[in-house]
C-alpha cells in the first residue's frame, strides 16, 4: 500500500548527569538567616526540541545534547509572627545551552527555518523577593517578583530569547470554613 508511511528509528546517545547541591544557613537571630548556596544542574533535552518538526518550519536534532548549569545564590530570610520575607541574588553559568536557531529558508518545507541546537555558554543574573503576610487567622497574601539578565557569552551579538525578564506572582489564601479554603493566585511574565 502506497499510503503507508515509513518508520525509520533514530539512534541516540545514551546520557547521564550528576548533580549536586550544597547550602549554608546562618541564623543571626530574631527570625533572620543568610542563605549561601551553589548547585550543579543538568537539564535534558525535551522530546520536542529532539524530534519535532515544528510543523515543517523545524528540523529535527536527535542529537542535542544536555545543557549543564552552576547556580550561585546569596539570600536574606527573615521570619516573625506576621509571615515572612526572602530577597536574594542569583547567578548562573550555562555551557551546551539549548537555543534556537535560524537555519536557511531551504533547510525545511515551512521557512521560516529554525533547529534548536546547543548554542555554547551563557550568564544568567537575576533578583528575587518574595513576602508573606498574615494579617489574619482566616487570610495570607504573599507576593513575589523576580528580574532576570541573560548574556549570550558565546556570541555576544545575538540575544538570548526565550525567558521573559520579570516575573510577578500574588495570592491569597482565605479560610471559609474550618474544612474549607479558597487559594487566589495570578502571575505575569515579560
């Protein structure tokens, strides 16, 4: 039968990832600590930036590799009867970051034509505070804003696109009844 499509597997490399996390707490006391940590992520490739063809506007890449990560973070936490505080500073550095990129418009059926490919080293900078306040037995309402820079080390003429910049969440948690609560949330990205 002619209308029968032909399947053909890919062989991929198998990988593997250690990782690891280490944090210190000082407690200066009153409900305040600084937080000092480092860790070491990898993070896979997902099976759509592997294998999809974006619908003939992106080739595949069965080949593409983990992307590794160190993070470093400094924070100060206060908590006291009222709820609680964090604000803190972030940094990373990415080698083998999965980025897309533009192929030329005869490289696929749809163009414009991308491929995600891994696309070298990047620094990620950021800031985060984040509340919580209970002003009552019945409500919380917390909050949290994080800001974000990303440099394209690699190749500092092209952005780093993908991520939005800031980040915003609020919510309220209200009690109803003694079985029974209500959780608000909303967030927005940019």
């Amino acid at each position: 039968n002619g209308n029968l499509g032909v399947y053909s597997p890919v062989a991929v490399e198998e990988s593997t990832a250690h990782n690891g996390q280490l944090v210190a707490t000082w407690k200066v006391g009153n409900g305040r600590s600084w937080v000092v940590g480092v860790s070491r992520k990898t993070r896979f490739p997902t099976l759509k930036e592997r294998f999809s063809g974006g619908l003939g506007s992106a080739v595949p890449n069965p080949g593409l590799e983990p992307e590794y990560a160190t993070h470093f973070e400094l924070a100060f936490e206060q908590v006291a009867s009222w709820g609680s505080l964090r604000a803190g500073a972030f940094a990373a550095r990415n080698s083998d970051a999965i980025e897309s990129v533009t192929l030329p418009g005869s490289a696929c059926s749809s163009p414009p034509c991308t491929q995600q490919q891994n696309g070298g080293k990047q620094r990620n900078r950021g800031l985060e505070v984040s509340a919580e306040v209970t002003p009552s037995e019945r409500l919380t309402l917390g909050g949290q804003v994080t800001l974000l820079d990303r440099d394209n080390l690699s190749n500092p003429q092209v952005a780093v696109v993908g991520t939005p910049r800031y980040r915003y969440q609020l919510s309220a948690d209200v009690g109803l009844a003694a079985a029974w609560r209500l959780r608000l949330d909303a967030n927005r990205e940019g």
